[in-house]
C-alpha cells in the first residue's frame, strides 16, 4: 500500500492519534477512536462541514493503518508502527544526548536471513549505526519506543534480540562525528 499524502485524512488521523494516545507503547491497549471525537480534535468541525469528514471515513476503512470491526474504527499493528517511528523521527530531530548509547544486539539465523535484513533496514531508517554486523547503536533515549516496535515486529522473528543501555563506549569519536554529537 502506498505511503498516505501529508494532508489526507489518514495522515491527519494518524497525527491526531500520536499527540493524543497516551497508551500507544502500551500493546495491551486497544485504540478505538470514535469519528465525533476525532473531528473535534482535528479541528474539522472548524475548518470543513461535517459531510466533508464522513466522506473521508471510507479512506480510512480501506487504509492499511486501521481496521474495522462493528462499525468502528481501530488503529492497528502497522498504523501502531507507522506514529511510533513518527515519534522516533521527532525525537532523532531534537538530538538531546544524555550521554548515553542504546544497543541493539541480535543474533537471527542464517535460515531467517529476510527477518534479519528486515531488522537492519528498520534500525537504519531509525538512524541507528552499525558498530558490528549484528550490533547496532544510537544516542537518543527511545528505549520505551523501541522496546514497543521489537514486540510488534518479533511476531515474525526467530532469533534473539536484546537491548543495552551503555554509559561509555571508548574511542567513540566516530560515531560522535557521524551523528553530530
């Protein structure tokens, strides 16, 4: 499925969604959004008429980022992804370093090299760098974040993957310099 236009109604639902979902890392949480709400919170009611929002409603029914069940529209595992990375984008912008690197360490086997390839794509558009084929480092605290994209993506792993939370790592001063620290 194609990404969705800035502007459109699934990207501002989404958006919508990441500013107010307090349990969006929370997996046991089922996002439910009802449509009054939404367009309250997007300010539809401000800037269009109500028909204009409920001829919309189709494009997020079909979206990939939600599903439907009695009528009622649900964020699910990809739209979950899809804000998750958007925070992790904000948060890559601000570049507050506390200091500290967060590692990813996996060992995938060889038979699951597409998992494994998958991974390494995903820490890369993160912005992670690669310090060894299989390990992988970041400055910025998305520890939560991350945590929450490795249980929503291990449904298709087989392997092991850990985090680490590193206070030094000696002669560092190329990945300082390759992420402007």
């Amino acid at each position: 499925m194609t990404k969705p236009k800035e502007n459109s109604i699934i990207n501002k639902s989404l958006e919508y969604l990441r500013e107010t979902s307090k349990d969006l890392l929370d997996l046991s949480v089922t996002i439910l959004f009802d449509y009054k709400k939404l367009m309250r919170g997007m300010g539809i009611y401000k800037n269009y008429n109500e028909n204009y929002f409920y001829k919309k409603i189709p494009y997020l029914k079909r979206s990939s980022y939600f599903t439907v069940k009695n009528d009622k529209i649900y964020l699910n595992t990809k739209g979950r992804i899809k804000i998750i990375k958007d925070i992790i984008k904000e948060k890559n912008k601000t570049k507050k370093w506390n200091n500290k690197w967060i590692a990813v360490i996996f060992d995938v086997p060889e038979i699951n090299r597409r998992e494994r390839n998958f991974l390494r794509r995903e820490l890369k558009w993160i912005g992670f760098k690669e310090l060894q084929h299989s390990i992988w480092i970041f400055p910025f605290d998305i520890k939560k974040e991350l945590l929450t994209l490795l249980v929503l993506w291990k449904n298709d792993f087989c392997g092991d993957i850990r985090i680490l939370m590193i206070n030094e790592i000696i002669e560092d001063k190329d990945f300082r310099k390759n992420f402007d620290l």
